[in-house]
C-alpha cells in the first residue's frame, strides 16, 4: 500500500510543476493531498498512530473540498475572463 501512495505522490508532484492547464494543476493538487491522507489511514490501520488522527484525515479532507470548490470558482472566472484554461496565457495579474 505505500508504493502505492507513493505513487500517487509522485503522480500529483509531476503535475503540479508541469502544468498543462489550470485544472490539472488543480487535480494534482488534490492527488497529493489525498495521498497523504491515505497514508495516515494506512498507519491507523497499522496500529502505528493512534485513533485520534482521524480528525487529522477529517481535518484535511475538510481543506481538500474547500480548496477545490475555491479553485473551480476561481478558473471559471478565468475562463470567462480569457477563454482559455492554459497556465502561459495567464501571464499578467490584474487588481
């Protein structure tokens, strides 16, 4: 199981310093939090931390949805914004 996560780690790590668009940044962000979440529900199950690290894993998962409700509301933006989702064409910051 931890190759796994591992594995999943490393996926999420290549997307998110290479960024085809906004939406796989995103997803890749949330692969990596998810795969360490999975690694504590790994370790609860192992009986190597203790039971009160599933509000940790609850914890996480609670900024995981959070972040990615803010992240869809904010490419949607930009999409209307700029009719494109790909990260070169979002070179300038606007206030």
């Amino acid at each position: 199981m931890t190759l796994y996560v591992f594995a999943l780690f490393c996926i999420g790590c290549y997307g998110l310093f290479h960024p085809k668009n906004i939406l796989s940044f995103l997803m890749s962000i949330e692969i990596i939090i998810l795969s360490s979440a999975t690694q504590l529900i790994e370790r609860i199950a192992m009986g190597q931390v203790s039971l009160e690290s599933g509000l940790w894993i609850l914890l996480m998962l609670i900024v995981a949805g959070s972040e990615l409700a803010i992240g869809l509301a904010l490419v949607m933006r930009a999409f209307k914004d700029h009719h494109s989702l790909c990260v070169e064409s979002f070179n300038q910051l606007k206030g």
